[in-house]
C-alpha cells in the first residue's frame, strides 16, 4: 500500500471519479456522481470541494461538472474547449490548461497529459467538440504524484509520463471497449514504471467487461507490482 502524505486521503467513487483530500483542500477528479450506477447513492453529496479536475467531457466523466461547480464555488480546471463551454452555462471559477502545461490549484500541481481518446460534449443539440481528451498527473505538496490517466488507450508516450513526471500512484482504465483493457493497461503500467496501480472504468456496464482479477494476469511479469482492487465509495490514505 503506498504511503500517502499525513492527512491525504484519496476515496473511489465508482467509474473513474476520485475524491482527493490533501493538505485541507478537497479535488474532484471526473464529477460524474449523480446517474453513476457505481456511485453509492451516500457519496452522491461530495461536500465542499476547492477544486475539480476534468480530463474530457463526455457525460461519464462531466455530467455532474456544471451542477457541483455551482454549489460548491470550486475552481474547474479543463481544457479551453471546456472552458468555453463552461462559461457559457454561467461559470466564472474557470482554469484553462492544454496538454504539456502545469497550473497550481488547490495547493496542488495539476500536470496535463495526452490521451489517446476522443472527446465530446451532450447538449440538448447534440455533441458539440470537447477539444483534446487528457490526463492528470496530481502532484501534492510533498512530492507524492497520482497520475489519473483519464479515458485512454495504451500509447508509447506513457514512459515520458513516467520519466518527466514519475508518478507514484496511477489509476488506470482497465474495462475495455470504450479504453484499453487489462492486456492494454498491464503494458501502460510497464511503460510508467509506476509500483501502485489502481484500476478504474471497469464494470460500471456490462460492455466494460475487463476486470482486476485479468489485469493481475496480465502483469504477473512485472516485479513489486501492488494492485489496488477498491469497492465504490472506498478509499486509501487517511
């Protein structure tokens, strides 16, 4: 189990949203609580919040964005297309960012990284572009870095993820279809180098069919390898 800073503390919603407290502040990674199958129905109401983090819009990942942002006054830190997006439904507490950059948030560092996915948003309208999905590598303030790759697919860029920005905690999707699965996902891990793994974006619907018990298959080759299976709503640190 990785050794998270005193006082940090990083809770599974279900499907790829994450809870980050650290340092007194509150992160929202991918808002998508309140039609998430896998969300349970007491962690609907995330609190106060400082910041949230959007890798891409599509409604599994950004449907609640709009709606929490509102209630809580929580810094949204997306990429510009978003942004804009944003701004036209009313927001003002707005981050823009792209790929590459770094912005410092809610006393943490937010590292923006590709993805190898796409990217759109649901109005009423129709889809409207999204602009580039990303990943997040989060930095807190000792160091520790949780890499939150987002919706992707394995690509050969994930090992200078790995040696410009060394996370030590990833979350992976592993579910297949719409993301890399566990064969995917156990070649993302030995590109990162990383030693903690957590695997996300899996059985929320039947379509997601990979599952922890493959991916510890698929990295049963890769020496000190710690996966960590959590329940919805269950967390690490504290």
């Amino acid at each position: 189990m990785p050794q998270l800073p005193a006082g940090t503390k990083l809770t599974w919603l279900g499907h790829a949203t994450f809870l980050l407290e650290t340092g007194g502040r509150r992160i929202l990674i991918d808002p998508w609580v309140a039609q998430n199958p896998a969300c349970a129905k007491d962690d609907n109401d995330v609190g106060p919040l400082d910041a949230i983090l959007v890798t891409h819009p599509h409604f599994d990942h950004f449907d609640d964005a709009i709606d929490i942002a509102r209630a809580t006054g929580a810094t949204v830190v997306s990429n510009n297309e978003t942004r804009a997006y944003l701004q036209s439904q009313g927001l003002e507490n707005l981050v823009e960012m792209n790929i590459g950059g770094t912005v410092e948030v809610a006393g943490i560092k937010a590292h923006m990284t590709d993805a190898a996915h796409s990217s759109g948003i649901s109005t009423p309208d129709g889809i409207i572009y999204g602009g580039s999905a990303a990943g997040f590598v989060v930095e807190l303030a000792d160091g520790f870095s949780i890499y939150h790759a987002g919706d992707t697919a394995v690509f050969s860029d994930m090992a200078l993820i790995g040696r410009l920005l060394s996370p030590d905690l990833a979350l992976l999707p592993i579910g297949d279809n719409y993301t890399m699965g566990p064969r995917s996902a156990a070649e993302a891990v030995r590109l990162l180098g990383v030693k903690w793994v957590m695997p996300m974006h899996y059985g929320t619907f039947p379509i997601l069919s990979g599952t922890p018990d493959a991916f510890r298959r698929e990295t049963r080759d890769v020496d000190g390898l710690e996966i960590l299976e959590l329940e919805p709503g269950g967390s690490i640190g504290g």
